[in-house]
C-alpha cells in the first residue's frame, strides 16, 4: 500500500555514517537535521552515491539514509551506479508520495534527480554550493538543466554559473549555521588572535596565511594564530612554517572535531578566509556568530555584512588585521547572517510548503 504521506527524497554525493561522523558535508546534514525538526510530518528519505564505504539502509537522527558505495564504480561502470539509484527511485516513488526530488551540488546527483523528476513529473531542485559552479564542471552537458530548477548558494555563484554555463539560476537560498551549536559552549577570552579553518589544499590557498601572519608577526612578536584542518599540503605548509620561523606563532592543529573548532572561533579575534574561489565558506558565518570578524578575498553577496571585511591582496589582509587588533574601539560581539532554519523554510517554499 502506497504511503500518502509527503515525500522528499534528497540526492547528496555524501552523508555521515552515523550521528557522530559530524565532519562529512556539515552544512548539508544540517540541513537535513533542521529540515526533520522543523517539518516533522515530512517524510524524508537520504541517497547517498559515494560515501558511506558500504552500501547500506539506516537512520541518522530519525532519517531514512540509503547509500550505494559509488566509489566501487569506476569509469564505464558507473552505469551500473545510476542503473541502481534509478531503480531505488523508481521503488522509492510506487511507495511514497514522492512530492520533491532536492540535490546537493549540480553534479552527478542533479543529473539523476533532474532525469527523474522530468519522466515522473516531480519538481526538481539543485543547491549549487560551490565548485559545481565552475567551468571545469563536466556534468553539465548532461545535466542541462534550467534557471527555475536553481538554486545558488551566494549572490557570487549565481555569477560565476552565469559567466561559465550561460544559465542564471532563479534563486539565491544562502548557506546557514545552526545557533543552537553555540549554546552549549563556555565564552573565553580572546587569546588567539588568528585563526583559519579548512583543507589543506592550493585553492584554499594557506601559503597566504602563513605570509600574512609572518608580516604581522614582525610588528607584534607575540602574535598567536591557528589553523584547523588536514589535506594534501600539510607537509609543504609546515615546512613553510619552519623557514619563516613561526613555530613558536603559528600551529597547524590537524582535523577538529567540529565542537572543538567552534570553541577556537569564541577564542578568536581574526578569522582569515585566504582561499581564491569560495561558493559561501559556512565558516566565516560560525565565526562570524562566535563574535570574531572575518577577513576574506572573496565577497559571496552583493551586501557588505558587519564584521566582514574584503581585501583583494596578501598586503591588505595584513593591514586590516593589524587595524583591528590596534583599534581599542574593535568589538567582538556575535553577528548572524543566516540561521538555518530560515534557508530550510525558504527552500521548502519552492516545493509549496
């Protein structure tokens, strides 16, 4: 018998395993997890392609998860892949009242999502989130999808989509943080004064870091930074840290679990964002509520914010930063620009709830 219960069944290249493995796609378990509490009589159903390591049927947090292990499937076998998400969809809508289809990135769940919802007649939506907004995105000449079915995280991925795929998606839902995560934290004194938090890649660009705290560090030798995270440049970037002579300043303290790195943003004065391309970094939002203002290069909307300020070089960060710390007028109190309950309540407007 067929459940009339509403249904959304959402595509995501990712989930956590289980209710502790909180560092996978957070932004997007958050969702998830506000979606459940704030619409309790949505029936919602996870599909995960590549992780986690199994495939398998659990409950996260009260949510239906079935995930496939794509990562077994390797080039020309990959079909096999889709050939079984389609199939669960298929089973998944004779069951349910499928009223939404919802995917994370427009990549290879947008693919599904959109080929489905068009044979069945389900509305279909796309939460671009970050790279899939770049050119070197394959997926799209398959995809091809439509500016309604588009949803972009920032005012900059709406641009940047426009600029490489000559679709301007409808809608701007930005990412959120849940306030809630904060309640439970102690307040502490500011004592340090830099921090970054995010993989150790080249886009995200932590060389620039490392140069901006050198600068500061020869006019305030005393100058205490950190950094949250792990990847392939660890090495590299802690090699650098030894010949620019910051060991007794700058630490790169590995993956947090993500409690302990809100606890640091409540410790801090300055986040620094130095990564070139940033769809709408989740990070500069908690630290921004964790009372430390932000320095980035990259603007994701249109609006200025308080507390967030936008440099265009290495120099000008050092700059700004050095503004902040000698201003005795510099506040640190908590500034929210979104909260993720209004991002789940203005998505879920598109699928008529």
């Amino acid at each position: 018998m067929k459940n009339d219960t509403e249904t959304l069944v959402i595509l995501s290249p990712a989930f956590p395993a289980n209710e502790s493995d909180n560092n996978w796609v957070p932004t997007q378990q958050l969702f998830v997890k506000t979606l459940k509490n704030d619409f309790p009589q949505l029936h919602i159903i996870v599909l995960t392609f590549l992780y986690p390591y199994q495939a398998s049927t659990y409950s996260w947090n009260g949510v239906q998860i079935i995930s496939f292990n794509g990562m077994r499937y390797r080039k020309i076998r990959r079909v096999f892949l889709w050939r079984k998400i389609w199939q669960q969809l298929r089973k998944i809508h004779r069951e349910n009242n499928v009223t939404g289809l919802f995917s994370f990135w427009c990549g290879e769940c947008a693919l599904l999502g959109r080929w489905f919802g068009k044979r069945y007649s389900i509305s279909h939506y796309c939460w671009i989130c970050g790279q899939d907004a770049r050119k070197q995105n394959k997926w799209m000449k398959f995809i091809r999808p439509e500016a309604h079915e588009l949803i972009a995280m920032s005012d900059f991925l709406v641009n940047e989509f426009y600029k490489n795929h000559s679709i301007k998606p409808r809608y701007v839902i930005p990412a959120a943080i849940d306030t809630m995560q904060f309640q439970s934290l102690l307040p502490s004194a500011r004592d340090i004064d830099i921090m970054g938090a995010g993989s150790l890649i080249p886009l995200k660009q932590y060389d620039v870091f490392i140069v901006v705290v050198k600068s500061l560090q020869q006019k305030l030798p005393g100058i205490k930074a950190i950094q949250c995270g792990d990847g392939e440049e660890k090495a590299k970037l802690q090699s650098l840290v030894k010949t620019s002579e910051l060991e007794n300043n700058l630490s790169f303290l590995g993956e947090k679990p993500h409690k302990e790195t809100l606890q640091f943003m409540q410790r801090t004065k300055v986040f620094l964002h130095t990564s070139n391309y940033e769809g709408f970094g989740v990070v500069c939002l908690e630290a921004l509520y964790a009372g430390a203002h932000v320095i980035s290069f990259c603007s994701p909307m249109e609006q200025q914010f308080p507390h967030w300020h936008i440099v265009h070089t290495a120099e000008e960060m050092m700059e700004k930063a050095l503004e902040l710390f000698q201003n005795p007028r510099t506040e640190y109190n908590p500034v929210l620009l979104y909260s993720m309950t209004d991002t789940v309540k203005s998505i879920m407007k598109l699928f008529g709830n």
